[in-house]
C-alpha cells in the first residue's frame, strides 16, 4: 500500500472516531494532519476536508445519537441551510486569503475552542 494512502486512512479513522466521539468536525482533525502528515497546503487541506463532508460520513453517529433522542431535528435543518450559506461564503473569503494568514486564522479558532473548551471543563 502506497504510503500516502495508509495515512490517508488513519487521518480518516482518526478524524471519524474522534468526530463520532467528540461531536466535533473532521476539519479540526483532517485538516491539520493533511498538512502536517500529507505536505498539502492549507487551501488544499480545507478544500479536501470540505469536499469530504460532501458524503454521508457521520450517518452511522446519527444513527446512534438519534436512537437515544440527542438530536434536535429543527436545529438540525436550521444549522444545515446556514452552514450551506456560510460555507459558500467562508469558501470564497479563504480562496483571497495568502497560506499564513489561512494558517494563523485556522490555528486561532482551534486555540480559542480548546480555551474555552478546557476552562469549561473546570466550572
């Protein structure tokens, strides 16, 4: 197996399990790795990870979530129709964007999300 795709699976295993874990979009996981661990750039990483949001992936997690009544099938719907929007335009704001100012701004929402996330965890 070509070295390039047995890290491509583990990306996809890692990023799958901890989205189906932590609730949280493979973007955090995949896009990192692919530039880390693959040499994409980061507009060919956020590209790719947007593109592989295009297939079903997190359908056997809903089906789990929603067998237990996690999910909320309005918000769903509402989140679903703005997320489109704001992809759209999130897409097209990055494309102007030069490769380190793309980084420092990924790198700054991962940071502020862990803060956060790790003072939460103390209350």
């Amino acid at each position: 197996m070509e070295h390039s795709t047995l890290l491509l699976l583990i990306i996809g295993l890692i990023a799958g399990l901890i989205g189906g874990l932590a609730g949280i979009g493979g973007g955090l996981i995949i896009v990192p790795l692919l530039v880390l661990l693959v040499g994409m750039n980061q507009h060919q990483a956020q590209g790719t990870s947007l593109a592989t949001l295009l297939l079903p992936l997190s359908f056997l997690a809903v089906i789990n979530y929603n067998k237990a009544g996690y999910i909320n099938w309005k918000y769903v719907l509402i989140l679903s129709l703005t997320f489109m929007v704001g992809s759209y335009f999130g897409g097209e704001i990055a494309l102007r964007l030069n490769q380190k100012t793309l980084k420092r701004i990924f790198a700054l929402i991962m940071a502020i999300g862990a803060i956060k996330m790790m003072w939460d965890s103390f209350k």
